[in-house]
C-alpha cells in the first residue's frame, strides 16, 4: 500500500530579539492544540518543546516484524524498566544508585519497548521524590500523544457538575453546553471512531466509520443491555476515514500497530500532535518552533507583575535563553506546569506566578486503576482463526454507578476498558499448563477464546493531594524537582473493591468461565492521567484559572493543558484538554486582538 | 551529552550486529553442527536447550516446532548480550541441573538418553508447575517462559502455528460493526 509522506514546511528560526504574540511551552495535545488555535487566528507564536523532533516514523517502524528485529522488540540491554514492586516498595527518586544505563518508567515493560525508548524519558535525568508515584514522561515533539492510548471520551454534566450531584468537591465553571461546541470542532478536525449510544454520562461524538467487535465482545454487549449496561466498541481518536484538510494523516487500515507497542502509529491514523496539529499550523507561517527547549521559568515584568516571555535551558547545551512573547501559555503537562508555575518566583509573586490561592500544585487528581476480570469464552476454543486485533481498540463500558442510584460506600463512578480475541502473540502461552504436542495444541486452540477488562475510576480532587518544589533534588539541568504528597483515600479503595465485584459479575451474567478477579490498586499514577493542580474555577481564592483557563492575577497567562480540570471525571481526559485549549485560546485571541491582555 | 549518547549507540549497533550473526549463523541444520559465534553457552549446554526447546513445543502435523523455529539461538543471543551476569550463571545452573537430574535419573547425559529416557527427565521437572519449589522446577518456569516467547515471536510461531493474519493493510475491520442493526 503506497503512501504519500508529507514533510511539513520547514520552521522559520527562532528570534530571541522578536517579541511573540505568544509563546507556548509544550507541544502535547494541549500545546500542539493552542499552536493550532492562535496561529489560525493570525496570531505569531513561539512553540518551546523540551524534547527532540525525533523522526518518528523511524521510531515506531509500526509493520516491523517481532522476528525481524534482532531482540524481538525488546530494549537494548542496560535498558531497564521499572516494575510494580519497585513502585511500590521502594520511594522515588527511583533511579538513584540504579546499576542500569537507563531506567524507564513501567510502560518500557511493554512489549515493542525497544520502539518507544527514545520517547519516553530516561528517570536518571528527570528524578523526582516524595510519596510513591509511576510517573510517565514523554519529552519529543508531541509529547506523549505519540504513544497514547488513544480513547476519546466527552465529559457530561455529571462531571463538570459533580458537586451539585452529590455535594462533593467543586463544580466547574463551565456546563456540557458551553465545551459541547468545542468536542465537535475536535472531532471534526482531527477525526474519531465510535458508535453513538445516546448515553447522558458519555455524549457521543460526531464519529466516523465505527470499530467493530470481536464475538466474545458482542456477547457481553448483549448480556450487560439486560443489566441496564452498556458495551460499545473504543471511542478511537483516531481518523477512520481519513481527513481532506490534513495531507500528513491517512486513514486507519487496521494493521494492528496500536495493540502491539506502547503505540505510536507511522501513518498517524491515530491523532498525535505534531501531525494533527503543529505541522498544519506550521504551514500557516505564524509558528515558529524551538525544540530542545527545557522551560524553566515564566518572567516577569517587575513593574506591572505581568508575564513577559520565558526562560529556557538549551536541553544538549544547557545554555540558558529568554524567549519574549506578549502572552504565555503554558500546556507542559499537569504536573510540569504546575512545576514550572512553582519555579516563577519574583517578588510580585512570591509563591510562585498564579499562585495567590495558594492553590498551585493542588487538588491533584487521577483515575485509579487495578481491579479486573479475565475470563474464558468456552465456545470460542477451537474455532477457526479469526482476526481480532486490526482494530484502533477493543471495548469501553461507560460508568454506571452514581448516576441515578447513589452508592452506599462512595461517590462518582468507574468505567472498564476491555478487549477479546486474537492477538498476534499468544499472551496465554506461558501461562497454559504442561508441555508438548498437548500442550501447543491447547494455546492454538484457546488463542481468542479469552476476554478482560480492567476499571478506571475517578480519584477525588484532595487539596491535601499535591505536588511541590524539592528543596535540594535537581535535574540533569539543575532545575529544582517535583516531589509528590500524593495518596488515593478511602473513597478509592473502596470504589475499587465494587469495581472488582462489578467485573465479576457481569463477566458470570455473561457465561465467561472466571480465570483471574484483580482486587489490588496500582500504585498512585499508572493510568497516566494525572489531572488537577492549577484548577479553574469562579473564586481566586480557590482556583488558579478563570473558566477560560486564564490565570486569576495574572492575565497574560493562560494554562491550557489538564492542570485546569477540576475533577478527574472518569472519562480519559485528552479529548477534553483539547475542547478546553480550543475554546481559552478563541477567546485568547478575541482578547487579544482587542489589547485587553497587554 | 550527545557526543556520550552516540558513542553509546554505536556501542549498542555493535553488539546488536553481533547479535544478529549469531543468530543468522545459527539458522542452518541441526543445532550440534553449528559454530556460534557470539553465543554464551558451550555446545553440549546448546544442545540440551535445543533439545529441551522442542520437547516443549514440537512439531506436529499442523506446524513445526522451536528447533525449526531457531528458539534456542536466540535465547543463547540473549543470553550472551544480557546485562546482568545473573542471567547466564541461571541458566548454566539450570542446564546443569538438567544434565545432572539425567545422570541420576537415567545414568546418561540428557542429549545422549532415549527420548523416554528425556520425556521422564522433563516431566520430573514440570511436576509443579503452577508452584514450583524445587529447583529444577524453578528452572522450568523460566524455560518455558523463554521458549515460548521466543517461539510464538518467531516467524514460524506467528504464520505457520498461530495462523495471524494482520500486520497487513485493510480496507475494513474483521469482527462485528454493531452500529448497523
């Protein structure tokens, strides 16, 4: 199958001398989003990436065969990655005193690891202390949308208005109506996969060609409709039917790249960033880009208190640069810029820029993750072979807990993700018993007779959950660390003990045979959805953002990435962070057209 | 910085060619003939791996087995380029205590025994699977582990015994559109 690789246009250089309309520290989904934005508005932006531009297809190699590589996919030796038992017995920095060249968070303990090394970050040069916590870093262009897992879920009112359902917490200051528009400008630009289930906890999409199901999977669909519960194929963000506006994207031809790796896909069917929105607005001419860009420090005009550009670290050089822009955006992650706001001190604003509330680095939130059901589909054993993992994705049963009912022992919900049938390694193999004739035959005929799925549930938003500034730890660039109070409650452990239950039992209501129920929680930061830290909200004194994620003291600075969120939802936050940029940085460039932010 | 990172990288290539030969080298025939270079194990601990490799998973009248499949040379090529010494001096132990549980049990080496002979050997060693205490039995767990990887990611493994058929462009995706009705 020929396809067309498209180069972008190349970036005019970076102008240290130039004052930028605006200057973007992040190149994520949230970074990449603003980019897109304001450079469509007209509007001169500076994009500061910590990481490389890797050549990323080169990287990913998505159709390499295991065989074809000479240690199967697997990290060179020396290449370490950190385990469950090490998150959870031992405290971070994790990597100190490490015998190993490189020690990697646990993703590098996937499959394909030896595609993603050069994507996620090596601990030895990014520590960071405190309470336990698996913290995922991607420094490249893109950041992590270059591995990502790819489901793209709206929030409903149940979310943004979670404290007047139940009285917990704080609403957001905005309603499903106001971010609505925003989820389909996204979805039209960068394209989704799905099936509408016109469901009040899970809007639907404006979706193109849909996922489909593997057999066991259309089974459970149809046992949970009589438990009120819904299955429906994963809400891919991923563009199924290709995008006319977009010559760096093709369509999703279903070679099974996603469930093979970490993920990353070399025809960027699946939406990363720089594909889906920075190359694009580099076409514009108004983007200019500087990778290898280590942000340390929002400036600071002395005399008016408001921000005048950013402070960099060349990451191979480690010289140290100022970038001056008229506004600054800061979409570097949850945890990085609510880090980065911590390092702004100046006398104007001693606590850090933005940080009058005291707020900063709080009410730091997550999904929790653990707790699933592996079960056995005894009618698919011996059946002919069918391909199951071409797919961008398997299933997604939404939450259903707290909606109407409210549950004894906690608040807000969970949903599972899921998936069944074949792959291309056999992940049964080693755990089938025996040897021999009997048993090869008995992994051949069991292969797709296998279904799972595992829960993600909101974890409240806790002031008392936060991140702050290591007194002394430093990174590789001798910029001061993160270090982590962070811990799930009561409220966590026991929505995971029903969520345990609930897999269970509609894996039984379903006939599947019950392998394996998981009860325990992974440690604090495995979905890799960390959210919170620089809240929105109406009331200075208690957030950090207006509602167009603008910070409360100081209004030439804008945070658009998902420190902004106020809750955790249950619902996997990228689609959200990117509705969310989009709408700040419409009413960004409106305000600033109008000198209302200088 | 980037003047230590490729010189590290080179260092990688390097070994990841040697890797590869060996495992090319290894590819032809029977496993006693071959001339490893690049291997960690002797050519008698080679030949018990080999053996025991497609013990475990043979060939039948549907695939070949993990001696067709080369599943020992590449755990031999891992074996050689692994970072810690730990890795290998388990595995000599282990195909010692192979050799050594032939000798007691059959009062013959391994390679050397009737395949009835192998067959009680394996089986002694495979009795407890699910907790293996023993260890031998331990020495199976990990076995097994290797072989199968190495095999089901082989191209034999994938094509032949496990019959995938992805890792290829198509205009739809097999399975179930539920959203027709």
């Amino acid at each position: 199958m020929p396809l067309i690789r498209m180069r972008q246009a190349a970036a005019p250089e970076v102008d240290l001398q130039t004052t930028y309309d605006a200057v973007v520290v992040g190149s994520g989904a949230a970074g990449g989003m603003a980019a897109h934005v304001l450079t469509s508005q007209g509007m001169k932006v500076l994009m500061l990436e910590a990481g490389k531009k890797l050549d990323i297809n080169n990287e990913l190699k998505s159709m390499e065969w295991p065989y074809e590589h000479p240690r199967r996919g697997v990290m060179p030796p020396g290449s370490h990655a950190l385990s469950l038992n090490e998150y959870t017995i031992r405290q971070p920095p994790y990597a100190a005193g490490s015998s190993f060249r490189h020690v990697y968070s646990y993703v590098q303990g996937w499959s394909g690891s030896d595609y993603s090394k050069n994507i996620v970050v090596d601990e030895k040069d990014h520590p960071y202390s405190g309470t336990s916590y698996a913290w995922v870093r991607a420094r490249l262009l893109g950041g992590k949308t270059n591995i990502w897992g790819r489901l793209a879920l709206r929030l409903s009112d149940y979310d943004f208005k979670g404290k007047s359902h139940d009285g917990y917490g704080e609403d957001w200051p905005i309603a499903y109506a106001d971010i609505a528009p925003y989820y389909d400008k996204v979805d039209l630009y960068l394209g989704i996969s799905g099936v509408k289930e016109n469901l009040p906890q899970l809007p639907d999409s404006l979706f193109q060609r849909p996922n489909t199901l593997a057999a066991a999977e259309v089974t459970l669909r149809n046992s949970l409709k009589k438990m009120d519960r819904v299955l429906t194929p994963y809400r891919a963000g991923v563009t199924t039917d290709g995008l006319k506006h977009n010559k760096y994207r093709s369509k999703c031809f279903g070679r099974g790249a996603c469930s093979r790796r970490a993920g990353g896909c070399d025809i960027h069917a699946a939406f990363d960033s720089p594909t889906g929105l920075i190359y694009p607005a580099l076409d514009t001419g108004h983007l200019t880009l500087r990778t290898n860009a280590t942000a340390r420090e929002v400036l600071v005009d002395p005399k008016t208190g408001k921000a005048r550009g950013v402070a960099f670290v060349d990451t191979e050089t480690g010289r140290s640069y100022e970038a001056r822009a008229a506004v600054v955006i800061l979409a570097a992650s949850t945890l990085e810029s609510a880090r980065l706001l911590l390092l702004s001190k100046s006398t104007t604003h001693p606590n850090g820029i933005g940080n009058s509330s005291g707020h900063v680095g709080h009410n730091f939130c997550e999904h929790v993750m653990g707790p699933g059901v592996t079960g056995l589909v005894k009618d698919r054993i011996g059946t002919p072979r069918t391909l199951d993992d071409g797919r961008p994705g398997n299933f997604y049963v939404p939450r259903f807990r707290n909606l109407k009912d409210r549950n004894p022992n906690f608040i807000r919900g969970y949903g599972f993700e899921g998936g069944a049938g074949t792959t291309m390694f056999p992940e049964h193999a080693s755990g089938t018993p025996g040897f021999g004739a009997t048993f090869k035959k008995s992994v051949r005929d069991r292969a797709g007779a296998y279904i799972s799925m595992g829960g993600f549930g909101e974890v409240l938003a806790r002031y008392e959950n936060y991140i702050d500034l290591d007194p002394t730890l430093k990174d590789r660039w001798g910029i001061p660390t993160t270090r982590f109070h962070y811990k799930f409650g009561d409220n966590e452990k026991k929505m995971c003990e029903d969520m345990a239950n609930a897999a269970q039992e509609m894996f039984e209501a379903a006939g599947f045979e019950i392998l394996d129920v998981t009860r325990n929680m992974l440690t604090e930061g495995w979905s890799i959805h960390e959210l919170g830290t620089a809240r929105m909200g109406t009331d200075p004194k208690t957030s950090v953002l207006n509602q167009f994620q603008q910070s409360h003291d100081v209004k030439n600075l804008f945070v658009v990435d998902g420190s902004s969120h106020v809750s955790a939802s249950c619902q996997n936050p990228t689609w959200t962070i990117m509705a969310l940029a989009w709408r700040s940085c419409e009413y960004l460039a409106t305000e600033f057209k109008k000198g209302n932010l200088s | 910085m980037s003047d230590h990172d490729n010189e590290l990288t080179r260092r990688d290539v390097i070994k990841l060619g040697a890797a590869a030969t060996a495992a090319v080298s290894l590819g032809v025939g029977h496993a006693e003939a071959q001339a490893r270079v690049g291997g960690f194990l002797t050519e008698s601990e080679f030949a018990i791996l080999d053996e025991l490799s497609e013990m475990i998973i043979p060939t039948d009248s549907h695939s070949p087995g993990a001696r067709a499949a080369k599943v020992a040379a590449f755990i031999d090529s891992q074996l050689a380029e692994a970072w810690e010494e730990k890795d290998r001096s388990d595995w000599r132990r282990g195909l010692g205590l192979v050799e050594r549980l032939s000798q007691q049990m059959n009062g013959t080496p391994f390679v050397k025994s009737s395949s009835e002979q192998r067959l009680a050997v394996l089986t002694r060693m495979a009795q407890n699977e699910s907790k293996p205490e023993e260890p031998e039995e331990q020495f199976f767990r990990e076995l097994k582990g290797r072989i199968v990887y190495a095999y089901y990611t082989s191209e034999i493994g994938i094509k032949q015994e496990m019959e995938y058929k992805g890792n290829t462009y198509q205009a739809e995706f097999a399975g179930y559109d539920v959203s027709k009705p």
